[in-house]
C-alpha cells in the first residue's frame, strides 16, 4: 500500500483489491478512472472510494499482461454489492455501467449527486462535480488530471490527488442536495431515478443509449 497526504484528506493506493476488514460504514462514495468514456472499449483502471471522513483508498486495477491481477478483486466486489451499504456516485450512470462491464457485478444500492443536483438545482444547467462543490460546499476542486493517462503502471502524485478529490467530499455535498431534495418534495422522486440507475447503466451497455429507448 501507497499512502500519499495532500490538503484535504489521506490517500491510500492499493492495488487490485481493497485489504480484507477494511470498512466504510453505511455509506461509501466511489468514483471511476477509465481509459475513456465508452465501457465497451475504455478499461477500469481506477476506483476511488471514502466513507467521508477524509480518507481516500484508491485500487488500481492493473491487467494481467502487465503483471497485475486484472480484475479480480473480491474484497472491491463485495463491497460494492453490499446490500447493507449506500454507495455514493456523481454521474452514477456511467460509473455503474463501467463496473458491471469489468467486474460483473450489479451496484446497489445507488445514490447520485449529479442526477440529485439536476432534480433541485434546476435554476442552473451547471451540475458538474466542480460546480457543485464550489456553489455548496465553497470548495474548488480541480480537474487538471482528467484527460491524463490512467492506464499507466505508476500513477503521479497529481493523478492520485485528483482522483481522490472526487470522492473526498461527496458525503459533504449529498448532505446539502438531500436537504434540498426534501425541502422541495422530490426526495421520493430521486430514490426512484437512483434505483433505476443499475438499469440505466445495463441498457447503455447494451447499446441502447443511442436511440434512447425513453425518447419518442
């Protein structure tokens, strides 16, 4: 394990699976680095989880042509099908999409800070994970590192202070959409969109993101 200190929080890299007895409580954020944006094609290279109290544990998933153990990783595995266990994503759709593509596993269940933010920030069309920081929580994040190359066998310091930034405050900012979510009345229509994201993702991968099955 790689442990590596930055402003905000801890980071912790492991690689190919998480340590056995590590837990994150009820609810755990999680986010994704791929090589791209198309499942299909763009491996899992990176997935950031925290349980919000500002440590990151980063499992890089290195293929076995490169030495590593693909994506065969237990522990990750059970965690993110835990019944009992929250998981936390902004753009959960995406997410939930890439991990059934690589590990073969249904996430759930499923929250998302984008899909609640759209729901009750609807004075705005700005619902990135930045955006969102900075308007509720006053916290810049930066996203320098999004385009850089996650499938690298030895990841910067730079990657890994970005990829952990983007599960570092999730807790912090569902916390401020679910109130929001509640004070407008939509906090039963945002648990119905979580539990059809599972589905969503399953239909993206199945081609049928482009025509939408909704549109008319």
């Amino acid at each position: 394990m790689v442990t590596q200190f930055m402003a905000d929080g801890t980071i912790h890299l492991h690689r190919n699976d998480l340590p056995p007895g590590l837990s994150f409580g009820p609810m755990v954020a999680i986010d994704t680095e791929t090589m791209g944006l198309r499942p299909h094609r763009d491996r899992l290279c990176l997935v950031q989880l925290s349980a919000g109290d500002g440590q990151a544990h980063l499992v890089q998933l290195i293929p076995t042509a490169l030495g590593g153990g693909g994506f065969d990783c237990p522990n990750l595995k059970a965690l993110l099908t835990d019944p009992a266990v929250r998981k936390l994503f902004h753009f959960a759709r995406f997410d939930v999409a890439v991990l059934r593509q690589y590990l073969g596993v249904e996430v759930a269940p499923v929250l998302c800070t984008k899909v609640a933010a759209k729901l009750v920030r609807t004075f705005t069309d700005r619902h990135g994970l930045r955006d969102l920081c900075r308007d509720l929580l006053g916290v810049e994040i930066s996203k320098q590192q999004q385009s850089s190359d996650w499938g690298a066998p030895e990841l910067t310091a730079e990657q890994l202070a970005y990829a952990a930034s983007d599960v570092l405050h999730l807790h912090a900012l569902w916390a401020r959409l679910e109130a929001l979510l509640a004070r407008e009345g939509r906090l039963a229509l945002a648990e119905a969109c979580f539990r059809f994201l599972p589905a969503r993702g399953q239909l993206d991968l199945l081609g049928y993101e482009d025509p939408d099955i909704f549109a008319h």
